[in-house]
C-alpha cells in the first residue's frame, strides 16, 4: 500500500500496519520522542498499538525539539 | 499618537508596506510582547522586534551569559560572558532603538510567577529550551487567554505554531513533557547556530503580524524545518478541547542536565 509519511508518499509492502509497527519499521527508536498525528487527529500514545494505518492514509511522525 | 520626523525616517521601510503604514507602525509602537528566554531563540527575536519599534519589550531569563552561548545568541558579545543574559540585552536593545522601553527579569519563569507575568503583554514568545518551560508558558498562556509563538529546535531542525485563544495549543500536539533525557537537549545534541536564527525571527514576523493584525497566523499549523535539507512544510493541527483545559500550572521536573540554559 501506499500511504503519505511526513508529507512524502511511501510504499509499504503490507496491506495495513499499527502505528507501533511504522514507528518500529521507520527506525525510531524511542517513541517517546515523537508525536503522532494520523490522518489530521493527533494520537493518544495508548492508541499506537491499535491504530491501523491503510491505503492513502496521512501519517506525520512529529518529533519534541526543546531546544531554544 | 503621531509618529515623530525620526520615527517616519526610521520605520519608513515599515511605512511604506501598504499592510503596515503608519498605522500599523503606531500599533507596533504602543505594543507589549515578552520574550521568555534570551538565548538562541530570544535574542533573534529580540533584535528584531527591538528595531521594529516594539514600545514595551519585557525579557525574563536566569541565567548568565556563556561563552558556548555566542555561536548562536547573538544578542551577547564576546565582552558579555558572565553577564546576565536579560542585562546583556537590554543594553543592546537600549542601542538599537531607544523608542523601546524594557522591562528586564533576572529570574526563572516559574508556576508561581507565570501568570502575573504575562498579564500586562500582548503576545509572548517563548525562547526556552527545556520542555518543562515550554509547557508551563503553553498553559499559562492558554489560561490566561494570551498569544503566544511557541518554537523549538534542535540540531538542524526547527518547529513553531502560534497559539491564539480558540486555536490548538502546544499540548494539543504534544500532549506533555517527554520523559526526561528521552529527548535531547542543545547541549546534549548540538544545534547548528544560524536556525535559532531562523526560527527566533519567524516567531518575532509573528507577534508583529498579530499586533498590526495582518497576514495569517501560524494557527493551527505547526511548521516544521529541515535546515540540513532546507526543507519547510506545515502540519495541520486541530484544537483538542480536553488539552485545553489548563486548570492549575505547574513546574514539572527534569533532569538536572537539562537544567543548563542554552
């Protein structure tokens, strides 16, 4: 399927995928430093390992910059 | 208020923009912003936000300046280090443009002050850089019905939305503080000089544009950049009414070397 990560079109070689699971296959390694918003609704982090991302769905991996 | 000959010669590059004028340049002038923090997001902001003519600048900051600030704070001089960060630039706000009154705090930003401190400006930016600051200047802005530029980096990259009442907040996107040292710091990952630049100057654009009320706000939009691929792009963001519920401010903990101002 194809779906839009971060604004850019991405082929994934599954039908669907959790969230938990795009987070795990894209390399980031510690979750707890990115935000996910799911096709426009910001996600409770409870919720990524039941979210399914299909076809054409908007997923944005937002990352925490507490720099200043 | 009627602008002086110097001041229609000063801000004749303001003036002459058909969404300032002389208007707009009046309502700079009579404006109030804060800037939390005088590091590297601050002090871009400030510069330029001094020499637009914002007639009441409030900075608030407890640190000192230090020599590994100055690749990027570059309201601080080499002949600053040691120096209060807030007294530093006052005095280079003071030369810039003495049409601009500045009320400079040499103190953290804490729970117990927060709101007293933000009621009497306008809009306020926040130039922290740790989350617990970031957090706690969200919700006492969301609580006491405050615009404010929220802005972060790191490394190369940058991120900022604008929070006015009604519209998604920080914590609408981020829910709350990361845990600590799951996210580093400047001083932990580095930060590449010029993108405090960039992003503490779109943050100042900002508040200007809020005051003379033109343009469209960065609301409901965070923007994010790559400055290692100059690549900008904004992410749509809706209010979560839940996490605009700010019912009590409070300073979360964080590791201690993540205390150290950058």
């Amino acid at each position: 399927m194809k779906i839009k990560l971060n604004g850019e079109e991405t082929t994934l070689d599954k039908d669907s995928i959790t969230i938990s699971e795009l987070l795990a296959l894209k390399d980031v390694k510690m979750p707890d430093m990115v935000s996910v918003e799911h096709n426009g609704d910001i996600l409770d982090r409870d919720k990524f390992d039941t979210t399914q991302v299909k076809e054409a769905d908007q997923v944005e991996f937002l990352y925490f910059m507490g720099g200043g | 208020m009627t602008l002086s000959e110097e001041q229609i010669e000063r801000y004749s590059r303001h003036i002459i923009l058909q969404d300032v004028g002389g208007e707009g340049q009046e309502k700079i002038l009579n404006s109030k912003v804060l800037i939390i923090g005088t590091g590297g997001l601050g002090a871009p902001a400030a510069l330029y936000l001094a020499a637009a003519g914002v007639g009441n600048l409030g900075i608030i900051d407890s640190d000192v300046v230090d020599l590994s600030n100055l690749q990027r704070q570059v309201i601080h001089f080499t002949p600053d280090v040691g120096k209060p960060k807030v007294e530093s630039a006052k005095e280079k706000i003071a030369e810039i443009n003495p049409d601009v009154n500045v009320t400079a705090i040499h103190d953290l930003f804490r729970a117990d002050n927060a709101l007293d401190i933000i009621k009497d400006y306008d809009f306020i930016i926040d130039g922290t850089d740790n989350f617990p600051a970031k957090f706690l200047i969200n919700d006492a802005c969301v609580m006491g019905e405050k615009p404010f530029s929220h802005g972060g980096i790191l490394r190369f990259d940058g991120q900022t939305m604008t929070y006015v009442p009604g519209s998604a907040s920080y914590r609408c996107v981020f829910n709350g503080p990361p845990p600590p040292n799951s996210v580093p710091t400047c001083s932990q990952a580095g930060v590449f000089g010029a993108i405090a630049g960039m992003l503490g100057t779109i943050q100042a654009a900002e508040a200007l544009k809020y005051i003379i009320g033109k343009g469209d706000l960065l609301t409901n939009r965070l923007l994010i950049f790559d400055a290692l691929k100059m690549n900008f792009r904004t992410v749509n963001v809706k209010p979560n009414q839940e996490r605009l519920k700010i019912t009590k401010l409070v300073d979360a903990e964080q590791a201690s070397c993540e205390l150290k101002n950058g």
